[in-house]
C-alpha cells in the first residue's frame, strides 16, 4: 500500500480564519504557453487572533513569482513558499493591510480540469471544491467571502470573448492585438464560485425583465458553430427564472447571466455567480442530436444550476460538511420545477427511479456516509448521490412535515436571515422550526444517521377494524453512525374497492397524524381504524414520502388491485414495480439454485392492462411497464449474486411480457406513431416514451432484428433512433443489420462529439459477456480520448456502472480492465478515475469467486505509489 500523509478533515476541528477578506483584486494575463495571476487581498487579523500569528494560505502546485505587502517586495526571510502552502509572517496587527501575490500558470498542461485550464483553445476554470488554491494562494474555503474585482487580458483573435463573474464595468485594446475586460461581482462569495472563460466564442443572446422590472442581459457562449443548439436552453433559463419568483420570491440580482458550454469539464455544471460553466451535453441540443431524455436531463442542469444563484451563492456553506445544504436544497427545487413544467408523477418516478439505482447502493455500501459527513479525506469524493439525490430527499420530508405553507415560511426566513452568509444545517433547520413552529431536533437525525431505514408495515383486518402497525429499524453500516429512531412521515391512504380514497380517521394509534400523513417517530406505533364496512386497500409511503426500504407483506391480489385503482398514480408505479421485483429476485435465486426460471402469468397481465390503460398519461404506462434492471434485482437479491442468473431472471421476464403482450403492443405503437415534426413538450415526449419502450418486447416476440432495423432506417430523431440501435446492438450483435447500423450511426455523427459518446456507451453496455473485449478495442479508436471526461464516462462507466453481466464477468476480465483504465485515467484527471471507481461498490454483494476477483484488481490499483489522493480514498474505503 503507498503512504499518505494526508490527515483527514473533522467537523469538530472547524474554526473561523485567523485573518478576514474583505475584497479581491485580480489581474489574469492570458498568453499561448501559460498565464500570469496577480492577485491582491485586502486582510485584516480578525478579532482575537495573536498578533504574531502567520497568514497561511493554500497553493496546490503553484509557482511563485512576486510576493509583496502594501506595494512592497517582501523579504525571502518573511515567508515560506512551497507548491502547496504560502505562510507568511510579520504581517501588521491591527487595520487592513494588501497582500499582492503573482503566480504563473500553465493552462494547456492542466489535464485536471481544475483551476485554469485550456480546452480546444478556450481558457476556463473549474475551483469546486478546491480548484481556487490552483490560481493563486488563498484562504481557499467556503466561509471566506469577499467582493472581486477582476482584469482578464489576452490576444483578441484568440480570445475576442473575455467573461468573469459578476457584471462587466470596463473594456478596451492594449495594442498589439491584446485587449482587455474588467468584472466587478458588488456579492460577497467564496472562492470555489470564481470563474472566467476566455476564447473564440458563439453566442446566442436573449433577455429577461424580473418581476420587479430589472432587465437581464442573458447569453450562452458556445464552441463556434454550435449556438444554434442552445435554443433550448435558453427557453429552460427563462423559465427556471421566472419559476423561481414565483414558487419561492426569488429574483435574479445581476445585470447579466452567462452561460458557457465548454467539451471538457469534469462535472455536469457549475454555478459560479452570473457566470454558469456548464458541460456542454446540458446545452447542446437539436431533434437530430438529442433524445427526449437530453431535453430533460438540459432543463434540470440549467434550472438547477441557476436555483443556486440563491441556495448555494447568496447564501452558501460554512465548510464542506454542509455541502448538501447548497446542493440537496438545490436538487429538491429543480426537481420542484420539472415536476411543475412536466407530469408531477412521472418526475417523481425518476427521481425515486435514480435514488434507489445510485443512492441506495452506496447507503450499503462500504462508501457509506451520512447526508452531512463528519469527516473526510478528499472533499471531492462526497459529491455524492447522499449528498444530492438523499438530500433532497431530507428537503422534501420538511416539507411534507410542515405542508406547504409553514415550508415556504421557513424558506423566506431562511433567505431573509441568510442573505450573504456562509450557513450551517443548524441554521437551515432552525429557520423551519421557528417559521413553523416545530421541534425538528429528532428528524435532524436524517441528516447525521447514515443508511437506508427498513419500515414494516403489516395489517390486520376483522370485525370492521383495521389495525396498521408501523416498524422502523436502522442497521448500522460502514459509517457507524447512529440507529436512533428517526421521525419518519409516512403518507398513506385507505383506498376503497372503487378507486377512491376514504377519509376516515383512526379511533386510536401510537403515533401522530395529520391529514394522510403518519409521523412515525417512535421503533413500532399502531393505528386503529375501526367501524369499516369492508377491508380497504392500504396504499403506504404514497409519493415516496420518505427514503426508506418498504417492507410491507401485502397479498399479491391487494397490489395488484392498488396497481389498478389506487388514486395515487405513483404510488400505482410503486406497489406493481415492487412486486415485479421480489418476483425477479426470487427468480434469480431459483435460477442460481439450479432451478428453471419461471415469470408469474397475472403479473405480465397487471402490466399488459397498465400498458393498455387510456386513463393514464403515455409517459407513466411506460414507466409501468418497465422491467427493473440487473443492477436493481442484484440489490434486490442482496447477497451472494450471481450476475448471471440475475440476467437469465429478467430475461426470463421480458420474454413472457413479450409473448403476451405481441398483439397490444403491435397495435399500441401504431396507434402512438407521430405525424408531425418533433417536438420535445411533455405530451409528445409521453408518446414517444411510450412507443419505444414497445420496440424491445416486439423485437424479443419476433426474435429477429427486422423491427428495430425498419425503425432505424425510418428514425427522423435521436430519441427514435437510439432507440432502435441501442435494440440492435443489445439484442441481436450478430446480426449483419447491427454492424450495418453502428457504422452507418458513427459515419454520420463522426464530428459531433457529444452523440459520439452514445455511440460508445450504447457498445460498453451491451449486455453479453464479450463487452468487455469490446471496450478493450474501443479504447484504441481514434474518436476515444481519455483525457475528456465525457469520452471517458462513457466507455469506461457504461461498463462499469451499466453492464452488470460484462463488468461482473466471472473469470474477473471486466474488473481487471476497468482497474487498469482508471490508473491510466488517475495519472491524467483524478475527479473523474475517483467517480468511475465507485462501481466497485457492490463487490461484496456477489458471490464469493466475484469477491475474490473484484478484491484482487482493488488491490492492483492500492498498491500502486502513484495513485492520486482522490483515487486512493475510493479504492481504500471500498476495501476496508
């Protein structure tokens, strides 16, 4: 194993800065080869410190240049430099005093993605979590805040697009080809949201005048040629705009917003004040390029990113352990807005849909942590599903607890008193209870407790008295945090046998309710409902109203009637997918005990009359006929998987569900075909979900690939045409049509890198063994680059985490290739190996030769002294 030195960071070891920002001065001088910073912080020794005690800033391979002090070079003898730490000494005791610090930079060289880098010939900068420290020494945390006011100079054909944050004040020429801008951002914030672009760039430019009548300038700078393909998210911008005044009062507070979409970039986006850096498979898009599923996943990211103006940069985090206080808010409100502009219920779903598939895993897992860690080793590695997806989660119990009026009460407080501060989930949680008038001092647990909570729900039903009992058990996991009672609110109804829900109230219970919410907040409590003229249908955790595992031994005959009448149209979804998966997994364990599989007959009909219900919208029967992946029945199965015959289960499944269904699913696609040109709103979208989601099983009943070729050829979309070659390439890879197909896919889009991305995940994916020789050969394509991040994912994650039966292989061959990727990949950019590493996760979840094997190629990449510190804290936490 190689050494560390590195010590981990602790909560409890927080204090403010022994010195105060105030504001920031910067000039950044931009050349072919590298870049020259200037920075000057105005300081002041904060109250209480020593008057002897050193400023102590952090660097992260930085050159050092020039140090002065109020305009004067500062003596050798005074300081201590190295790449990674500025200390210096004797600085005056009382007033404000100008620390000026020049440091040179190489962009080009930068293949972190951290700091300032150049890609394609654009200069950008990415400083969340720690990539500020990368620029130029500094208090490089969360809690410091200060106005900046910064220059950026560079050669005008190079670089005719110079943005920073904030609002443009200055520009000019320099001669020489060179010229200037200058940005002045009047809100104090924290290092990690700096940002600049500069570059030869596109732009499509609107505009949007607030609720209060300010007008914003708004842009969206692209890579040249490719403005046109931010139309879209132009749209999404301005509706996320206004949303946001309207659903939470808030209005955007610069003359301008930027947007920049850039091909390298490690995350999805980033919020950075009035300049939003994003990835640009979350701008780009057009019906030829894009699927109904980019449209969404633009409309989120966008929305999302510009939700942060409040939670997250008017008001941001204390220190990295709040990081879920910026970005669970944040993801409970993009999820709020795209439940709004969509379907309510089929939003839900995904979002549930996504928790399970990421965040359950890791809850455990060996990379298990609480919502708010108490520690950690490389802050970058807890950009994590609990954090985002389970955060939210935490946001919208808050809001179920308290309804939706005392909710939006505690959100005004908390914007009111918070304004321009660096706050805490203490503060967040206070501002609900005295808005609300509510003790949340135990459901705060939620956010120190980590794992997955169990509530058993049983029934019993006689002599016109239903009694509900409620269990709760939390089992302690590779965190070792706390099991405590959590306050669990629990939404239910009783459904009668035609469709609606009851409105009566228990006579007695041992826990409190409000409306159809239980607060469950002890291990166990009863409900007694009694005078029932007949034994309702018990609909339970109706819109997922807390992340939990549902334990509730209903009777195949009462889900199946709840997935017909019940009024909750998710929790229709929820009750027929989980008795869908507890058949898969018992399934699966008969086909590794050396039985025959074999799929229930009433559980295909149950999906073949949702598929055929008119009543429900499009988009929603689709989700209700989708068959639960390997990767879920595995975690369904828990223990001592065996990949393979979790594979044969759900094929076993999708067979039956084809054969039954032929004849509607025939005639349901027909009736669906569109007529018009694409449109990506939300009904046409329901349709084209809908008829696609009929294109595999029709496939599997004919048992040969000329349905999904004639859909290929006739495709006029992206979302129709991946659709059919993902079929192709999944269902039928020898078939001389596939090959046909993924040539003439790659022929077509050879220049467009963000569909080029599919066309290698849709092969890292395809479920057959022999995937995993056939990302070994992708990986020498001319069109595959390691160093961007997006090329990256897409091969080597959709082995890794979307090809359980390749990756999973039984002789090891899939986790030997994936760990010597990485280490190619942690040389170059150690944020996305560390990501990718993740997919080990559920090693010990297999059966014991998997174990071995995935341990054995953990323990290759451990023992390996080059490996970066990101890297290291995944691969040690998965072992330990």
């Amino acid at each position: 194993m190689r050494s560390d030195d590195g010590q981990p960071i602790r909560i409890e070891d927080y204090r403010p800065t022994d010195f105060v920002l105030h504001e920031v001065e910067m000039t950044v001088r931009l050349f072919e080869g590298h870049a020259d910073v200037a920075a000057s912080l105005t300081l002041e020794r904060r109250v209480g410190t020593a008057p002897a005690a050193p400023l102590v800033l952090d660097g992260d391979e930085l050159s050092l240049v020039s140090l002065a002090l109020d305009g004067n070079a500062l003596d050798a003898s005074s300081f201590d430099a190295s790449p990674d730490r500025l200390e210096v000494r004797d600085l005056p005791a009382t007033g404000r005093f100008d620390l000026e610090i020049a440091t040179r930079l190489a962009p080009e060289t930068n293949t972190k993605l951290m700091g300032l880098y150049r890609s394609n010939g654009i200069w950008c900068t990415q400083c969340e979590a720690e990539g500020f420290r990368r620029i130029t020494y500094f208090l490089d945390r969360p809690d410091v805040l200060a106005t900046y006011h910064v220059r950026l100079e560079a050669d005008r054909a190079s670089a005719p697009v110079l943005l920073a944050n904030g609002n443009p004040t200055a520009s000019g020429d320099l001669g020489e080809g060179r010229h200037f801008a200058v940005w002045h951002d009047p809100h104090p914030k924290p290092s990690y949201l700096f940002a600049l672009v500069a570059g030869d760039l596109d732009v499509l430019t609107d505009d949007f005048t607030t609720a209060s009548g300010a007008a914003v300038d708004l842009a969206i700078y692209t890579e040249k040629g490719l403005a046109s393909r931010a139309t879209y998210a132009m749209d999404a911008l301005k509706r996320s705009m206004r949303w946001d005044e309207t659903r939470f009062g808030r209005e955007y507070d610069l003359t301008v917003f930027n947007i920049v979409a850039i091909s390298d970039f490690n995350m999805g986006a980033m919020e950075n004040k009035g300049l939003n850096v994003f990835n640009h498979r979350y701008v780009l898009l057009d019906p030829d390029t894009a699927t109904d599923a980019d449209y969404a996943g633009v409309e989120t990211v966008i929305a999302h990113e510009y939700f942060h103006n409040w939670t997250g940069n008017r008001i941001t985090c204390r220190d990295w352990f709040q990081l879920c206080l910026k970005e669970g808010l944040t993801v409970y409100r993009d999820q709020e807005f795209s439940a709004d502009e969509r379907s309510r219920a089929v939003k839900r779903i995904a979002s549930v849909h996504g928790l399970k598939a990421q965040q359950f895993p890791e809850d455990q897992g060996p990379l298990q942590h609480p919502v708010r860690p108490t520690r950690y080793r490389e802050i970058n590695n807890f950009y994590t599903a609990t954090v985002y997806e389970k955060g939210a989660e935490l946001v919208r119990m808050i809001a179920t607890i308290l309804g939706e009026a005392r909710f939006r009460s505690g959100m005004d407080l908390y914007f009111a008193r918070h304004d321009g501060e660096a706050a805490t989930i203490e503060d967040f949680l206070r501002c609900f209870e005295e808005a609300g008038d509510a003790d949340l001092s135990q459901f705060a647990l939620w956010y120190h407790q980590a794992g997955t909570p169990t509530l058993t729900v049983s029934e019993t039903y006689s002599d016109r008295r239903l009694v509900l009992r409620l269990d709760q058990d939390l089992q302690r996991g590779a965190a070792g945090t706390g099991t405590e009672p959590m306050h669990i609110p629990v939404r239910f109804g009783l459904v009668g046998r035609d469709g609606k829900d009851w409105t009566i109230a228990p006579m007695a219970g041992g826990a409190e309710i409000e409306g159809d919410v239980i607060h469950l907040t002890t291990r166990s409590a009863e409900l007694v409902f009694e005078g029932l003229g007949e034994r309702p249908l018990v609909s339970v955790l109706r819109g997922f109203s807390a992340p939990v595992t549902l334990q509730f031994e209903q009777s195949d005959e009462d889900r199946l009637a709840l997935a017909r009448l019940d009024p909750d149209a998710f929790s229709r979804w929820r009750v027929l997918t989980d008795l869908v998966g507890e058949h898969l997994r018992a399934g699966a364990m008969r086909v590794a005990a050396g039985e025959p599989p074999r799929f229930e007959p009433r559980i295909v009909e149950a999906l073949l009359a949702c598929a055929a219900d008119e009543r429900l919208e499009p988009a929603l029967r689709a989700q209700m006929i989708a068959i639960p992946g390997e990767a879920e029945i595995a975690r369904l199965v828990g223990t001592n998987v065996d990949p393979e015959a979790v594979h044969t289960a759900r094929e076993t499944a999708l067979t039956a569900l084809a054969g039954q269904g032929a004849s509607l699913f025939g005639r349901l696609r027909e009736t669906l075909a569109e007529d018009g040109p694409f449109s990506p709103d939300a009904a046409s979208v329901g349709r084209r979900t809908l008829r696609n989601a009929l294109l595999l099983p029709l496939s599997i009943a004919a048992g040969r690939a000329e349905l999904a070729a004639s859909a290929f050829a006739a495709a006029d979309n992206m979302t129709d045409r991946l659709t059919a070659i993902t079929v192709l390439a999944h269902r039928f890879p020898d078939d001389t049509r596939t090959a046909q197909a993924l040539d003439a896919f790659f022929e077509r889009y050879r220049s467009d890198a963000l569909v080029l991305d599919k066309w290698f995940t849709l092969q890292a994916t395809a479920p057959f063994p022999g995937a995993v020789e056939a990302v070994e050969r992708l990986t020498d394509h001319p069109q595959f680059h390691l160093a961007n991040p997006n090329r990256a994912r897409a091969l080597i994650g959709g082995l890794a985490s979307g090809n359980q039966r390749a990756f999973n292989r039984a002789d090891g061959a899939g986790y030997r290739l994936v760990a010597k990727l990485l280490a190619s990949l942690d040389a170059l950019n150690p944020q996305t190996s560390a990501r990718l590493a993740t997919a080990f996760r559920s090693w010990r979840s297999f059966e014991p030769g998997r174990q071995a094997l995935a341990r054995d190629a953990l323990l290759t990449l451990a023992a390996r002294d080059d490996l970066s510190r990101d890297l290291a804290d995944i691969v040690d936490r998965t072992l330990a």
